[in-house]
C-alpha cells in the first residue's frame, strides 16, 4: 500500500513538474517573440536592406532563438529543482536513521565527488 502511494505520489508531482515548466516555458518564448517581434518593426527602413537582416533571417530568428532560449531555461532548471529535492529528501531520510553515520557521509561526499571527477577525467581526455 505504501509503495503504491508513493508512486501515485510520484507520478502526481512528476506530472506536475513537467506541465508547470513546460507552461512557464512555453510564455517565456511568446514574451520573447513578442518583444523581438516588436523591436524588428521599430527599425528604420534601411536596416532591413542589409544582408543580416532580410526577412528569412528575422523569421528564423524568431523561430528558432526563442525555442532555443525555452529549451535551456526550463529543462535545466527542471532538472536541478528535481536533483535538489532529491539530494535534500535523502539527506533528511539519512538524519531520520542515523545522524552519526549521515554526518560521516556529508564529510565524505565532497572527497568523493573529487575522486570520481578525477577518475571520469583520466579516462575521458577532459581538459587534454
């Protein structure tokens, strides 16, 4: 029954989570449009002779820049609310059992994550 809960309760907030970022997302792409779409319109008319700015290149900017902004605000941010939430409910559940051994494993962690970064780098060719 619990397990079942917690997944009813999983599902609930993951949905939620996605449907809220994907809303916030979706407004912060029209408010950007909607701003550069105005700001276009207020240019002379001689701007728009130049090669960098001739129609194709302005509708692709709208289209694609926005979308591109949409994408990295609200998945990343998505992503490290749902990281953080996770590493502070561990650690909550951690101090619940034993606060003796969670503060031995807060102490460790850092050297731990150094390590495996070390290791991930040896073998990867990062900053060759």
């Amino acid at each position: 029954m619990l397990m079942g809960a917690l997944a009813a309760c999983a599902l609930f907030t993951g949905f939620s989570q996605k449907f809220s970022f994907g809303v916030i997302g979706e407004n912060v792409a029209f408010n950007i449009r909607q701003t550069l779409y105005r700001k276009i319109l207020e240019k002379h008319q001689g701007w728009f002779d130049e090669r960098d700015n001739s129609p194709g290149a302005l509708t692709t900017t709208l289209a694609s820049d926005a979308q591109l902004i949409n994408g990295v605000s609200t998945e990343g941010i998505g992503s490290i609310m749902e990281a953080l939430c996770a590493v502070a409910t561990g650690i909550t559940i951690a101090f619940i059992y034993s606060w003796r051994m969670s503060c031995v494993c807060l102490i460790i962690a850092p050297f731990a994550a150094i390590t495996g970064y070390m290791g991930a780098k040896r073998h990867s060719g990062i900053g060759e």
